[in-house]
C-alpha cells in the first residue's frame, strides 16, 4: 500500500513538472546542449524566428553532435525532429547514409566557409578551427608548429581529448593525419611524451587548462576571444601553426519527416541570414557561416588566422576514422 | 520482491531495447578489437581491486576509532561530510584532488622536492586510486559505523564486566559485525571502482587506463553498435558477480544477539594510547578527505555566487534536482526496506539449515547488480523501448527517478540492513507472539528501532540522486535541467567559475540534507 502511494504520488508530480505547451504550427529542432544554454544561440534565434514566421519553434537538445545522430538513428522513421542542427562534417556521411535526411533545396547565395561548400543535404551555420591555446604567464614562446609542439620536450604539457569520447580529440586526429600522413603514429608517439592527459570531454581538458594544471590545451581558435570578451583577459592565446589548423564545421539539415512542413526550408533559409548569423560569434563562440549585418567583434580580429585550412571530406573521414582512431589507440595505449 | 523484480524489469528492458535495435539496426563490427579487451579487462579488475583495498582497510580502522569514544568532538559533523563526494560530479572531485596533488596544486612544489624537479602530478594509476579513495573511503566508514552502531550495549557492559583490553574487544565485540559487513560493502565499493569512468579516463593519463565501461560507453555512442554495448555489459557483470561472489567466501556468519539495550553507556574507555591514535587516525582520514573538499569549496567561493543563486535556471535546476532526489529517495527505501524485509524472513525460513539461499543472496547483493549496468545501457535501452511504446519526453521523468532510485538501493540497503536485522533478532518472536503484522508493526515496532538509519539512507539516497548525471543527459530535454547538468554545460561553455560556484552550492545542498537527518537522529 505504502509503496503504491509514493509511486502514484511521484507520477502526479512529475506530471506537473513535464507539462508541454501546444501550438498549431510547430518546427521541431534537435540540437546540442550548449546551442539552447541561457547564454547560447537557441533563446535569441528562437525568439527571432518565432517574431518571422509567426509559428512556434522547440528546440529539444541532447548531449553534443554525436548523441544526437545517435538519437535520430534511435527514433528512425518515428522522429519527432523537422530538423537536426548541430552535427559536424566528421558525422555528416554517416549521417546521410542512415537515409533519414531529405535535400534541403534553398538557395546557398548566402552561404560562405573556407573552401567553399556544395551539399544538397546539409547547410553549414558556422565554423571554427582547432587550435593549440597556451597559457601566456607560463609560456612566452609557444610552438610555432604542429611539428615542433611533437618534438617538444621538457616541462610544459598538453591536455588533449580521446577521439572515441570527443569532437575535438576526433579533431587532433584527423589533424594530425592531414599533417603527417601515414608517419602520424610515429608523430604520436613523439607526442606522448608532451601528453599529461586524455580526457574524455572537452570541458574537463579546458578545466585541468584554466585551473593551471596544464600549460596547453586543445580547443579552438575563437578560444581566446571568450576570455577577452566576456573576461577581458588576454592571458590564454591560441598559437598559429604553419602547416595550417583542422577546421570544424556545424551544419544543419532537414529529416525525411521534416520534409513536409514548410517551416523547415524557410528555418534553414533563416539560417544562413543575418537574424541567425548575428547571434552566433558570442553565443556559440564560432565564426558565422552566413550572412552578418551586425559587425563582428573587433577581437574576432585578433584571432589566430590559419595561413592554410586543413578538411577531409566526410566520406574520407567515415571511411578511415575507425583505423585512424585505432592507430593512435595504437600508440598511446601503449 | 517487488524490488528484484523492478531492477530485473530495468536491466531486462533496456537489453531488450538493445537487442532489438541491434537485430533490428544489423550489428557491425565489433567495438573493440579482441586482443585489446584482455588488457582492458585486467586494468578494469587490477584498478578496481586496488582502489577497494585501499578504501575498505583504512575505513574499517577510522569507522571503529570514531566509535570507540562516547564523545568524539566532531563525529557527527566529520559524518556528514563524509557523505558530501558522493552528490560531486566526478570532475568536481578530480579537480578539487588535483588542486592539491596535481602539476599546479598546491603540494606539487614540496612533492617536486621529493622527485628532484618538476612534480609531474598524479597522472595513472595513483591518481585514480587517489580519486577512488577519496570518493569511497568515506562511504566505506558510513557504512561500517552504521554496522558497529547495531552492537549491543549489553556487550560493552560484559565487556567491562570481564575487563577486555582494547584488542580482546576488537577481536570478540568489533570484528564479528564488521567481518560480517565487509564483503557487501568492498562489493559496493569495488562495483563504484570498476563502472569508474570520469576519473579513470581524466586522471588515468591516456587510453592505456581504459575500463570495461569506457568501451561500453564508446560502443552505444561513437559506433553505435548496441550488440557490442550489451556484450560487454554482460562481460563486466560476470566479472564483477564472480568477485562479489569470492567476497562473500570472506564473509564470516555471525549471529545477532537478541536482546534489548536496556543501557546506553559505554562500560569501556580506551587507554591513552590508544585514544591517541585513534584521534591520530580519525585526523589523518578526515585531512585525506576534507582537504580535496576544501579547495572545492574556496574556487566556488572565487565564483559569483550571488548571481548564482539569483539566476532563474539555477533555481530552477535546484528545485527539479531536489524533487527528482526526493522522489528517487522514497522510492529507493521503500524498495530496499522491502528487500531487506524480505531477506530477513527467507533467512528466518531455513533457521539454522545450510548455508544463504539464492533468493535471499539475490536480496541482499542481487540488487546491488543495477550499479554495474552502465547508465547509458539502460538509458538506450529503455529510450528504444519508449520509442515503441509512445512518448518519450513523457516518460524521461520517470526513468530518472526510477534509475536513481535502483542506483541508490544499494547504498540504501547497507545502511539500513544491519539496523533491521538486529531489531528482527530483538523483536520478531514478540511481534509474531503478539500478531503484530503488516503496517501496526513497521508503526510500533519497526520504525521506532530503524528511524535513524531509514532516515540516514534516505538522505543518503537524496545526496546520491542530487549528484547524479547517468540517465539524464540521454533523455535530456529542456525542461528537466539538473544542477549536475547545468554544471556540466556551464562549464561545457568556458563557465568554470560558475561550475565551480554550482559545485559549491551542489555539495552544500547534500550537506545540509545529511545534516537535517542527523537532526532527526539526535532529536528522537
């Protein structure tokens, strides 16, 4: 009896917590966590598209890019997303072979990333470059290559990702193949020794990075502008590499169930616009992937700008990323 | 058995889930290569058997000083604590250890003394046994203080009565009851140690400290391959049965007295001796892992914490944090008083007849099964389920609370077992000589004898489900954000000040939970 009771009165509360709102015409998004943060993009694109189209919009976020492709493999046909915004060119062929994604058909006028972008799937929204970023009170000279950070030896260290767990682990992989070709597990093992750790996530290598445990970390090029925007600090830098610096982007594209509400084209369309684009550099820390009106940030500036941009396509990247992850399991495992 | 049949129902789902999809999804290669798992499986084992070692034996020592005197000046505090790293996020507590031990902590330059130059951290298998023991060795001497907290006063009075030195009572009065705890709760902590993930992967330096459960992780996300995931589940539930198992080989059977306590004195006083190195003991212990706490509460300090608390989606996440741990808590102890219940009685049944049948083992270490089913496998496993069967943002509420609470009954049943057992021995001829049965006798008999330690594993169970992050992030939907969570994602996007200041207001929440049960204790 007792245990009954405790159980029903559980399910009235959640109830109460788990209330949706209905509206009439809805566009469902799959995103990532930190895209619908208080301090992400989702609010204030939400806000903007929803004043456009007069519709209502929901964002449903899961964990990062990969969960999500895992969700939408896990739902099929049954999704209840219109679009998936959020994966990366690393997941897109998978993500097109699993045949749950339509042609997007807008038009791409809008639409600038280095080198150039043709898809008829997905539409990029923004894009960043891995980078090497050092703490300027310990290190007065970083390594001016990805060569030199390998035969580097002594006291200063790098925190780096696993590429099984993490996007931007998965990132120094391909980075380092796109450099050193098939020597990248003797590159690897040179490395190791500049290693202090691997962790699983981003977070917790950017938190050994501020908290002073390591000099470097891995992370992106647009780093540097979040400590000089919202902390005005100058004091973590990213380091330019001569060989070129891996590049990132996010895309978004339209589900096969999507494909018969109208609010998805006209959402990706929005997408490349400035009522997108604008929020993007100091929400999602990235480089817009469209259309600005409002000016970046001068410290956007100030950036390290890669001499050379470093990508593999995505059927690249699906066809080799398991031997390549294995390679360098390989190497540092040992 | 309403609980064994829940926890097979959540295991037995989420396979089921998984097995569909991968029958269904056709399976591809397998996640991990032959040859590999051999070394993962005995890092797995060899971490995890070092770090229960090293947590078990000290606590065994520390519980029994704390106990050995009628006023230890702090006990009660220290206890509370002792509860608080388990509601931190696993990279709360790697950070805070680091703080001290790490490259840039604050020992590193003695420590450099010591290696004639640079300390190069803690980095492999010391910093992951660290961080283990940091986490289990309180949650080790909870437990065996719970257990020598059920000794009869009237043992210490004999005790007294025959003058028995302080090894004569470890020996007849202490060891018998912790002999007789040890095996279920080096079991507990060795199934914490070999589902490890975080901390292993952080502190262990690079793939070459991998665990079962990073591969297992690795199968249902980056390769999506649920066959692979169920595979090695089933491999680290077998491995860990047969240690379990081998530990319950150890264990001593040890008769409870039945007899009331009619006095409430200690008859006893240990020597100055070894007064003195019990305090040494209790101090050493509480620097171990008070120290690591400290530095997580001053860089939560350093952060806003005004602001912090001001924020709506803090307080939101708060709020849905405490009624989810509520909920999760309530259902924990009625499940676990119910298995305990019905242990005792299946133990009663074969009176003196061979050794523990497989029901009443199921009861007791059975349950403790769930915590070695990765979260992500029952998550996934369930959600593919949920797909089929309807809704699934309706029921993601359901399934946190539902999981938590299997994740917490562990926990729950170790503290409250040995409290019902002794009142069982003490009170169950009367009450059947009486026909008390049923809700007359929990009232009248039962909860009197057993609020302290319901009360204690309920706010246990609280201070474990505030923490927790398992199924969560799979069935994250906006609208049931924890503090786990948004401490996570704050420090996902360059927060880490405000990851901090919510780690700060995370610990200080289970705190306050341990201490409003121990207010309920002394009140009675």
């Amino acid at each position: 009896m007792r245990i009954e009771t405790i159980v029903c009165s559980a399910a009235l509360a959640l109830a109460v917590i788990t209330q949706h709102v209905q509206a009439s015409e809805k566009l469902t998004i799959y995103t990532y966590e930190s895209f619908t943060a208080d301090w992400g993009p989702g609010p204030q694109v939400e806000k903007a598209f929803e004043a456009e189209c007069g519709c209502d919009l929901e964002f449903v976020s899961v964990a990062d890019g990969v969960a999500l492709l895992n969700r939408l493999k896990i739902e099929g046909e049954s999704t209840k997303a219109d679009i998936v915004l959020g994966l990366d060119t690393n997941l897109t062929a998978e993500a097109k072979a699993s045949g749950l994604f339509a042609p997007h058909g807008i038009d791409m006028g809008n639409v600038s990333v280095p080198g150039g972008w043709s898809d008829d799937t997905f539409v990029p929204y923004d894009f960043g470059h891995f980078a090497v970023i050092y703490d300027t009170e310990k290190i007065s000279t970083p390594p001016a290559s990805l060569k030199e950070l390998v035969a580097q030896s002594g006291d200063t260290k790098i925190a780096i990702q696993d590429p099984r767990t993490s996007t931007p682990g998965l990132g120094l992989v391909l980075w380092m193949r796109s450099v050193f070709g098939d020597d990248a597990p003797a590159a690897w093992a040179d490395l190791k020794d500049t290693i202090l750790t691997v962790t699983p996530g981003w977070s917790e290598a950017y938190g050994l990075f501020t908290s002073g445990e390591v000099e470097m970390v891995l992370s992106y090029t647009t780093s540097p502008a979040y400590h000089m925007i919202a902390e005005s600090s100058e004091r973590y830098q990213a380091a330019t590499f001569d060989e070129g610096h891996y590049m990132q982007i996010e895309v978004a594209g339209i589900t096969s169930q999507g494909a018969d509400n109208s609010l998805s084209a006209r959402f990706l369309a929005f997408m490349t616009g400035p009522g997108f684009q604008d929020v993007i550099p100091e929400t999602n820390w990235m480089f817009p992937a469209g259309k600005i009106e409002k000016p970046l940030n001068p410290v956007f500036d100030t950036l390290v700008k890669p001499s050379k941009t470093l990508l593999f396509s995505p059927e690249e990247v699906a066809a080799n990323r398991r031997d390549w992850v294995e390679e360098w399991l390989e190497v540092m495992g040992r | 058995m309403a609980a064994i049949l829940l926890l097979a129902l959540l295991c037995g789902g989420a396979f089921a889930g998984l097995a569909y999809e991968a029958v269904a999804g056709g399976s591809r290669s397998s996640a991990i290569s032959n040859s590999r798992i051999f070394g993962v499986v005995r890092f797995t084992l060899f971490q995890a058997i070092f770090s229960t070692l090293l947590s078990v034996v000290p606590a065994l020592l520390v519980a029994r000083a704390l106990s050995r005197h009628d006023r230890f000046f702090g006990r009660e505090l220290l206890l509370r604590l002792f509860a608080v790293p388990q509601a931190l996020p696993a990279i709360v507590a790697a950070l805070g250890v680091l703080a001290l031990y790490g490259r840039g902590g604050l020992l590193a330059e003695p420590l450099g003394h010591l290696v004639e130059g640079r300390w190069p951290g803690i980095y492999g298998l010391s910093g992951i046994l660290i961080a283990h023991v940091f986490f289990n060795l309180p949650l080790a001497v909870r437990l065996f203080y719970e257990a020598l907290q059920t000794i009869p006063h009237d043992h210490w009075r004999i005790a007294g009565q025959l003058g028995m030195g302080g090894f004569a009572q470890w020996r007849f009065i202490e060891w018998p009851v912790l002999r007789r705890a040890a095996p279920s709760i080096a079991g507990l902590v060795f199934m914490l140690c070999v589902t490890s993930f975080a901390i292993v992967l952080t502190l262990g330096g690079g793939p070459a400290a991998t665990t079962l459960e990073v591969a297992i992780y690795q199968a249902l996300r980056f390769d999506f391959d649920p066959f692979a995931a169920v595979v090695l589940t089933l491999l680290q539930l077998a491995l860990t049965l047969a240690i379990i198992a081998g530990l319950a080989l150890l264990g001593g059977r040890y008769a409870e007295f039945a007899s009331l306590s009619i006095v409430s004195r200690r008859y006893v006083q240990p020597k100055a001796f070894e007064a003195i190195a019990n305090i040494l003991l209790v101090v050493l212990a509480a620097l171990f892992v008070l120290a690591p706490m400290i530095a997580v509460v001053i860089s939560g300090l350093k952060s806003e914490l005004g602001r912090l608390v001001s924020e709506s989606s803090v307080q939101r996440a708060a709020l849905t944090s405490l009624v989810l741990a509520f909920l999760s808590a309530c259902l924990a102890v009625s499940l676990s008083f119910g298995l305990v219940s019905t242990r005792k009685r299946l133990e009663m049944l074969r009176r003196n007849a061979g050794s523990a049948t497989l029901a009443e083992r199921l009861c007791d270490g059975g349950a403790s099964m769930i915590l070695v089913v990765p979260p992500i496998v029952i998550g996934a496993g369930w959600f593919v389920l949920a797909r089929h069967a309807g809704d699934v943002f309706a029921i993601a509420p359901v399934m946190v609370v539902t999981v938590n609470a299997a994740m917490a009954m562990p926990f729950v049943v170790r503290t409250i077992r040995p409290s019902f057992d002794a009142a069982a021995e003490r009170h169950d001829r009367l009450a059947a000589s009486l026909g008390m049965t049923g809700w007359y006798r929990f009232r009248l008999v039962d909860w009197p004898a057993m609020r302290v330690s319901l009360l204690s594993g309920f706010a246990f169970a609280m201070a474990l489900s505030l923490g927790d992050l398992g199924v969560i992030a799979l069935f994250g939907s906006d609208s049931l954000q924890t503090m786990p969570y948004l401490l996570l994602s704050r420090m996902s996007s360059y927060r880490t000040a405000d990851a901090a200041g919510l780690a700060l207001i995370l610990a200080a929440l289970s705190f306050a939970l341990m201490s409003l049960a121990g207010r309920a204790r002394s009140g009675q």
